[in-house]
C-alpha cells in the first residue's frame, strides 16, 4: 500500500448504514490500496451529517476539497489526451466524466457505499435501486435515471482524503484514475436527449412542446407538430421528462417520417 505510519485507529470502529452495522472502515485502505497517516480523515470521508452530528466531522469539507481536485484532475487529464480539442469540448468532457451519475458509478462498483455512515430512513432502498438500475445502461444513463448524490459526494470526500493526507496531487491520479475508469472519451459521450430532441426539430422547422401531466399521472409527453411521439414516466419529474425527449427520438422517424430530412437554407 501507499501512504503509511501511525495513527489512531479509528476505522475498527463499527458505523451504521441506516439501521443496518456498516462494514469496516478499514476496508477501505485495501480498496484505494492506500494507507493513511491520519486514520480520522477516512472516518471523516464516509460520515454523513446524519450520523451522529455531535460527535463526528461530516464529509462535506474533504467533498469540497475532492471536487477542486478531481476537476483539475480531469481537465489535465483530457487535455493531454486530446491536443486537438478545442475548450468547448474539453469542458464537456470534463463534465461528462465528473457528474453525479459517473461518480456515483464509481462509488457502486468499487463498493464505497457499503462504507458510508448515515442515518437516513431511506437512503439504503434509493442506493438500491440506483444499483440494479445501471445494468441497463451500462456506461451512463445521460439522464435517464436519478442517481443519489450521496455516492457522488463520499467518492469526491474520498479523494480529498487522500490528497489532505498524501500532500500530493499524482497520489491521487495514481489512485483514482484506476478507480474512475471507462473514463468516458468523445467516442463514447452520448448527446443529452433533450439536446439532441431541440437541435432535431429546429432542423426540420418544427414545433415541439412537453405536455405536463405529472400531477394527474406522473407522466410527461412530447408532442411534435400537435402529434404524439413521445412518453416518459419517472419518481422525478426532471427524468421524466428525459425520458420523454428520448422516447419522442425513438420514435420520430416512424411517427414523423415525412419530416426525415433537414429543411435546407435557402
């Protein structure tokens, strides 16, 4: 392992995950394949402000240190991969590979989240879900489903653990890139639906609208021209409406056909 030295060994200590004993922080080290000189940061990184507020440091400091670091991290990354990209693309790049959904990935696949320290009632089921969800999409859903952003905050409190411990930027690229892998790369970055849903329309001269019936059915329609094409349904109203966008593409060309085609400037 890297890092090293002595330390109080908070990490023998067992947490909580809702109601349920949350495994050994130590775990932890083996998975970074890190040791740490200060064992209280890792027990500060994977403790929510729900846990016990009275006794322990949240994560929220070492998230906002991760975040700094992680982006500038990226950005050196994808600008040495790609000399010729232009700052446009960078950015989405960049975006692409630190948002909630990406991170929360990684927190599920390496097993943070069975670290985290909390006491929300139904945070347990929501992580779940997320994880059985990703199966069907299996490098990012591009907004078709809610990732909870707890997994995204502990994998950037990670990060600023390690790099608050190590003193070292390369450490953690050393650690974290391993872990952050498929980075995602222009081959491989989807267009956002609802993107792609507008840019299709103003091609072709069209009108589109959403038709909100979210209080009625939690659902969301898109009509093109006055005409059905799409559907989305969802727990949030922003998914479904993603949603929607992506079941209107999948559909435009059958439901639309005679609107195949790009007007052309005259």
């Amino acid at each position: 392992m890297e890092g090293g030295g002595d330390g109080v060994d908070l990490l023998k200590q067992e947490g909580r995950v809702g109601e349920s004993t949350a495994a050994s922080l130590d775990g932890m080290e083996a998975i970074l394949n890190y040791e740490f000189r200060d064992k209280r940061l890792l027990e500060e990184a994977f403790t929510d402000a729900s846990y016990s507020p009275e006794n322990c440091s949240s994560f929220e400091r070492l998230e906002y240190v991760g975040d700094s670091v992680l982006n500038f991290l990226i950005t050196r990354e994808q600008y040495f991969s790609n000399p010729n990209l232009s700052p446009g693309s960078l950015t989405r790049l960049r975006a692409a590979n630190v948002d909630t959904e990406k991170l929360a990935r990684v927190a599920i696949t390496h097993g943070f989240h069975r670290y985290l320290r909390h006491n929300k009632a139904d945070l347990d089921q929501k992580i779940e879900e997320f994880s059985k969800n990703i199966e069907e999409y299996p490098l990012h859903s591009n907004g078709m489903i809610k990732a909870p952003k707890i997994l995204a905050d502990i994998v950037e409190s990670c990060i600023g653990a390690v790099f608050t411990d190590s003193n070292s930027i390369d450490t953690v690229w050393t650690i974290f890139k391993g872990l952050m892998e498929p980075l995602i790369t222009l081959k491989t970055m989807k267009r956002h639906p609802m993107t792609e849903l507008t840019e299709m329309c103003q091609k072709r001269n069209l009108k589109w609208e959403f038709v909100d019936l979210w209080e009625e059915r939690k659902e969301i329609h898109v009509l093109i021209d006055k005409q059905l094409v799409g559907k989305g349904s969802y727990g949030k109203k922003l998914i479904a409406q993603n949603r929607a966008a992506k079941d209107a593409l999948d559909n435009f060309h059958t439901i639309l056909g005679q609107f195949n085609e790009p007007c052309q400037p005259m």
